[in-house]
C-alpha cells in the first residue's frame, strides 16, 4: 500500500466525519436493538421465561435481523454508499479533488475502501447493540436472570460475514451510479427501486439475479414456513461475483469519463 493511497485514505475518512452518512452507520448500528430493549421493558412479564429459555441469542440475533435485513440493511447501504460518494458534487470540489497529485485509481478505491470501513463499523455497533439488547433487561429487571447458554460467538462471526458480503453488490452498483450522476436524487432513486423490485422477487424462482435480494434471503433461509423461494445456488459467492464484476465496470466508467465533476 503506497503512501498516496494511505493519504487518501485518510482525507476521506476525515471528510465522511462531516457527512450525514456517519451519522446513518451510528443511528442505524442501535436502531433495532433499541426498539428491542424497549418492547422487553414494556413487556418485562415475559421477561423470565424468555431469557431461561434454550436458544436465547439465536432467538435474540433473528430478533434483532429481521427488520434489519429486509429493510433498514439494503436501504442504510444505498444512503450511506451514495451519502459518501456525492460529497465531491454536493461541495463542488470533483475538479480540485483532480488537481492533486493522485491516480484516478487511488481516489477510486480510496473512496470505495472507506464506504466498506464504514459498513464494517455499522456492524460492530449493531453487533453491539445486540449484546446491549440483551444485558439491559436483565440489569433493570432483578428477577430476570442472565441467559445460562453461553453466546455463540463464532455463529455469530460466520452470520456477520456473510450479512457484509451479501451487502457488496449493493455498494458497488450504489457506488458506481453515484460517480456517474450529479443529481444526488438518482442514485437514491434507482437503489430504491432495486430494492423495491427484489422484495417483489423474493417468491421469484430467479429472484437471486436481483443482487439487492441477498440479505433477505440469507435472513428467510432460516424460516421453518416461508413464501419466499430461497435459491439452492450459493448466494454469498454470487454476491461476490456480482462485487468484482461492478466494480470493475464502476472503474472502467470511471477513470475514462471525460468530465469527471
């Protein structure tokens, strides 16, 4: 890794502080677990038998997913991917971002790396969140006692990585776009529209074309009775497939735009 690289890098991490976007990766980390520490504490009767029951943190991890991988993790994906890459248009400053001394490919993968940094950040402090969902109850509430099974860290380790790699596609395609427009309202547009079209692709044999419908399915390959037709096809390679291939079109487009801002 050159030093022009690191630099970059480290100019745009400084400029995504400034954006609404790592605000998104905050907010979005907590949102679900928050709504889940709230209805156990409306709901403390239930409290007891829930967290002596086999199957807690598992229970707690589909709890804690469901909304997040159907919905707020795609959407959050296309905000904070195309948050980051208009920044240059929204402050006018493609042509100055030009004028130092950097490749093309430096500023391009640069500002790709830090949309994935951000990603991982997001779910440290979901993962975070999660565990806060859990211990908080139980702290408020004396005849609650702590779950006897011990978390199921490597479960969760495996779950996580392929929740972050059926998201790459989504970046790539969100990432891609947002280079090509100025109008930041059209990379929002057509990230919304993908994933409009993979929820209504989801009962779809072929609805595994769609990149946008990954997470879900990841999520409803778990569900004993299901609509959905979860592909026998390994999703996660194809996701990665679906990353290298976009982002090598993103690329391309790229670095020969004749006006780049």
């Amino acid at each position: 890794m050159t030093i022009s690289f690191v630099n970059s890098l480290q100019s745009e991490w400084i400029k995504r502080k400034r954006s609404l976007a790592s605000w998104l990766a905050i907010v979005g980390g907590f949102f679900t677990p928050s709504i889940i520490i709230v209805a156990r504490i409306v709901h403390s009767d239930r409290l007891p038998a829930l967290y002596e029951a086999s199957g807690f943190w598992k229970l707690l991890w589909r709890n804690n997913w469901e909304s997040m991988a159907l919905f707020l993790l795609p959407i959050g994906v296309i905000l904070a991917t195309s948050l980051v890459t208009q920044m240059e248009y929204k402050n006018n400053t493609w042509k100055q971002l030009h004028t130092v001394p950097l490749s093309l490919t430096t500023i391009f993968f640069s500002k790709l790396v830090i949309i994935l940094a951000m990603m991982l950040q997001f779910f440290l402090l979901f993962n975070i969140g999660i565990y806060l969902s859990a211990v908080i109850p139980y702290l408020l509430f004396p005849g609650v006692s702590y779950p006897k099974e011990s978390i199921p860290f490597m479960w969760f380790l495996k779950e996580n990585m392929y929740y972050f790699v059926d998201c790459l596609p989504i970046i790539a395609l969100q990432y891609l776009i947002s280079l090509r427009y100025k109008n930041f309202l059209i990379p929002i547009g057509a990230g919304f529209m993908l994933w409009v079209a993979a929820l209504g692709s989801l009962s779809w044999k072929y609805g595994y074309v769609i990149p946008y419908t990954y997470s879900m399915f990841n999520f409803l390959k778990g569900e004993v009775v299901s609509k959905a037709s979860v592909p026998a096809a390994n999703i996660h390679w194809m996701a990665v497939g679906y990353f290298i291939a976009i982002t090598g079109a993103g690329y391309v487009l790229y670095v020969t735009k004749k006006e780049k801002g």
